[in-house]
C-alpha cells in the first residue's frame, strides 16, 4: 500500500508536466501560424492602402499612411484600364470554361467509372496523362493551331484551350470519386428503366458534389488569373481579361503607383470576394474532393 502511494503522486506530477508541454506546444503552433498570417495579409493590407495614395505621396513615405484617401485612383485606373470591358471578357472566360470542364468532367469520368469497356483504361489514360503537360510547352503549337484554323483573335481561341487544360485533372478527380459511388445504386436505377443520361445527371451529379465544389474552385481561379495563352492568342484590347488589362499599368503608367495598385486592388477584390462568399464550401469540397480522390 505504501509503494502504491508513492507511485500514484509521481504519475499525477508526469501528468501535470505533460499538459505544461502540450500547453507550451500549443502556445508555439500559435504563434507560429500567427506569423504566417501576418506575412499573408500585411502585403494584401500594404497594397490597399497604397491605393488610396497619390503618386507624390508614395514616394515620400512608401510604408506610410496615406495623409487622405484618394479616391480617384480607382475611377482613374478603371476608366484608362478599360476595365468596364475586360471585367466582363474575364467573366465570360472564367464562367464558360468552368461549367464546360465541368459537364465534359463529370460526363466523360461516369463513363470511365461506371461503363465498362475495352478501350476505357487507353482514353482514360490518353486524358489523365494531360496532367503532366505544363502550359509552357503548348503555347507555340497552341499560337500556330489557332491561327491555322481562324480561331487567333477570337473568345474561342483561349476557350477551348482552357477547357483542354483543365479536363485532365477534372477527369481524375471526378473518375476516382465516381468509382466510389455503390454500383447497386447504378444497377436498381437501370432496373427501373433510367438511361445513362438521367442516371448521370439525377444520381451521379447530385452525389458528386463536392468533387464538382472542387473543380469549380481549382477553374474559377486558375482561369481568372491566366494571364499568357490570352495575350499571346488575342491581340485585340476588347476581347482580353482583366490580367492583361493591369499590365498595361507597368508599362507607360509604371510610375504611376497610385493608379497601379488601385488596378491590382481591383483585380484582387473578385477573388477576395469568391472566397468570403463560398469559404465554406470551398472548405468542405476541397477536404471531400482530397479524401474521397
């Protein structure tokens, strides 16, 4: 009895100087993610701020407050950047391209998945192999094709490649989550007379939301922000996005702060704003789309 009093006091000191540690661990994750965060928003904080400068102001004190808010920068910057027009190219481009790569995805992988076919391994791998081809080494071919055919200085001429870019990772990841989907929910759904277009669309689609949630994340950004296949295949100012657009603004207007960054506020501010709207969402798509790929 006496050796078990002494033991039990030595185990409850082990276990109060664990929870110190873990508590000291856990001070040191903080403030480590604290330093991340700060090295994360300072520069978006820095680069609002700036906006609000005049270009004078910027050069007296680059890491100052500004005195007041200039507010002209932004209708400045708007109306010399033509934004009116290249906000809306961007939208097309962003919003065509994504719901194509996502029908197309969702299509082509409920066939991979689900139908059963010789030549099912060779296309699925003839798509899934695309994830390995690096937008660099198209540009050239992509340039020439697209004058051959008529397409060069059209919307379809960054569409379509936009679409070809972005189908190999939607098949993989729409093909592996399809896989997991019961083949007796497939079998009862035939039984009842349903096509594979209404299986698709009334059962595979509803129940591969979450992949569909992480397609539309990976596409809306990647497309919005594609900034050298659209300049290199449109030279028309009326049809190219709001990227091109900003880059004017560090060519003759490089001296121009004020304006320049009022332009990259603005050229920020639409994804800021996907991601506080659907920040849930993309949260639960991208964790579902990872674990169930």
């Amino acid at each position: 009895m006496a050796a078990t009093a002494k033991i039990i006091p030595s185990m409850k000191g082990m276990g109060i100087r664990g929870k110190e540690i873990n508590g000291f661990i856990r001070v040191i994750l903080y403030l480590v993610m604290f330093g991340f965060t700060i090295l994360t928003v300072y520069p978006l904080i820095w680069l609002v701020l700036n906006s609000f400068k005049t270009t004078q102001e910027f050069y007296i004190n680059v890491l100052g407050l500004p005195r007041q808010l200039f507010w002209l920068n932004y209708p400045l910057s708007w109306r010399l950047g033509n934004f009116s027009t290249l906000f809306l190219n961007s939208i097309f481009y962003t919003t065509v391209s994504t719901v194509a790569i996502i029908f197309l995805s969702l299509a082509s992988s409920f066939a991979f998945a689900k139908i059963k076919s010789k030549a099912t391994p060779l296309l699925h791998g003839s798509f899934v192999i695309g994830i390995l081809i690096t937008i660099q080494s198209l540009m050239v071919p992509l340039y020439i094709m697209s004058y051959k055919v008529g397409l060069y200085d059209t919307r379809w001429a960054v569409v379509i490649p936009y679409i070809g870019l972005g189908l190999p990772i939607g098949i993989y990841l729409c093909t592996e989550y399809i896989k997991g989907i019961p083949d007796a929910v497939m079998e009862s759904a035939r039984i009842d007379g349903a096509s594979y277009y209404k299986i698709l669309g009334m059962i595979a689609a509803p129940m591969a939301r979450p992949v569909i949630v992480t397609l539309a994340i990976l596409n809306v950004v990647g497309v919005w922000n594609e900034f050298m296949l659209i300049n290199m295949l449109i030279s028309k100012n009326t049809l190219k996005s709001l990227p091109v657009g900003i880059m004017m603004f560090s060519g003759a207007l490089a001296s121009d702060w004020g304006k320049q960054f009022a332009a990259l506020t603005i050229g920020m501010l639409p994804m800021v704003i996907f991601y506080l709207f659907f920040r849930n969402q993309i949260t639960k798509g991208v964790s579902a789309g990872a674990v169930k790929g």
